[in-house]
C-alpha cells in the first residue's frame, strides 16, 4: 500500500472515531441546573427534546417527589401551553415562613394547543419556581411526554446505584449543602499579587518594537539560509589561477 493509501485511510479511520465519540447520547427530559442548594429557593427548567421523527409532543407531565414536598411552587407561563398544577394532601405537614402546609403541589402538567407542540427535531423548556428545598439528598422528577401519536414514554427510573444510566432516566435535581455563614471569604480569595500596570503609550511602543525585532530576526535567518545555500553550489570565479602542478626536481 502507497504511502499517500496509507495517509488516506489512516485520516478517515481518525475522522470516524471522532464522529462516533462526538455523537451525542440519546436526549431524554433533564432538569437543569441540576443542582440546587439545600433549603433555598430554585429557579429549574425541564427541558424536553422531541425524540420522534414524524410525531409532535403534546402533552408534558412532571410528578414532584412525594417523599420530599415542597412548600411553594409556582410555573412561568409557556406561549401556546396550558399549565395545570395537581395538589395533594401530605402526610406529613410542613413548616415554612411560620406556617403548618397541608398539601402541596404534587404534579404539573403543560398540553399544547394547536401549532405550538414540539414538533421533531426540536425541544421546549418549561420553568418552574420552587422552595424552600430539602436540606439534603436529591429530588426525582418523574416525567411522561405524550405524543401527537397517542405514544406516552416515560422518563422515570431512578438512578442505577452502579453508576450505569438508566434506559428511561428520570430528570434528578441533586440537593448541595449551603455556604457556611460567617465564613472568612476574604481568606479563601487568592492573594494578589502587586504588578504595576505600564502606561498605555509605552505597551503600545513596547508591542511595536517587539513585533519590528521579531520581523527582523525572521528576515535575517531567511538571508542566512540563502546565502548558506548559495555557497554550496557558488562557481568559482573567473580568472582565478590554477593550481600548478607539482614538478619533481
């Protein structure tokens, strides 16, 4: 095989595994961000991709986990999308701003009207506000995505405890600890250090100069290189004398 063959079939293999690990996992609902710090509010978005490649989604279902309730939530209106809100008794009432909860909202569920489903290839966000959040652990929203096709998936196993990813994995919004008060900030900024700034006239000059000597160098290592090339093949000048020949005495 020619080198030139060799070149070629060595840059398309390249090229194709480049393809391969850039390609995208397949998309799924997420929630995002998906951290939030524990027993604040959160602003979160579900995102949600249309998978099909002739269906529209008309339909967005997200369940908030029963088993960490939250005390106020509310949704951004979304153009062309109804929203509806399910709330619930709880078990258990919750204490917030000085007031016992009783229920809370438990699902929230947008349908679109007509022409503003998410057709293929394209995907919609939907922004919820809530708080306060548990103080530790992880929130799993359960989500289902209607189709125009009547097909429902349902994006709600929760997170293997392998570390593999789920074939459905539900939207999961990890609860971090809050910033401890009172802590010494200034102590755990780095330390500046103290450089003086030149004024802008001399940069510029300093620039100009460097950029004039660094052409200059470059110019001068090209003249040497011809002048070096030049003397290997340089004939020799005419009229020079030649050499006489030795004579035995």
């Amino acid at each position: 095989m020619s080198l030139i063959k060799r070149s070629a079939l060595v840059g398309a293999t390249v090229a194709g595994l480049t393809l391969a690990l850039a390609a995208p996992a397949a998309a799924h609902v997420t929630v995002n961000p998906d951290t939030a710090t524990a027993g604040g509010y959160a602003k979160v978005t579900f995102r949600v991709p249309n998978e099909s490649d002739k269906d529209s989604t008309t339909k967005v279902e997200v369940n908030l986990p029963a088993d960490k309730p939250i005390a106020s939530v509310s949704v951004k209106p979304v153009t062309g999308w109804d929203v509806a809100t399910t709330v619930s008794k709880l078990a258990k009432p919750l204490e917030a701003h000085g007031a016992q909860i009783t229920e809370a909202v438990s699902k929230i569920t947008w349908t679109a009207k007509g022409g503003f489903e998410v057709k293929p290839g394209q995907f919609q966000e939907f922004d919820v506000s809530m708080g306060p959040l548990p103080e530790s652990g992880e929130m799993i929203f359960k989500a289902l995505q209607t189709y125009s096709d009547g097909t429902v998936v349902r994006w709600i196993d929760e997170p293997s405890t392998d570390g593999t990813e789920p074939e459905s994995p539900a939207p999961v919004l990890k609860i971090g600890a809050a910033a401890a008060e009172g802590g010494d900030t200034a102590a755990a900024a780095p330390a500046a250090t103290a450089v003086a700034e030149p004024a802008a006239e001399e940069s510029n000059s300093s620039n100009g100069f460097g950029i004039a000597g660094l052409v200059a160098g470059v110019l001068a290592l090209i003249v040497a290189m011809l002048a070096y090339a030049r003397s290997g093949r340089r004939p020799e000048p005419a009229g020079a004398p030649a050499e006489k020949p030795s004579s035995d005495k």
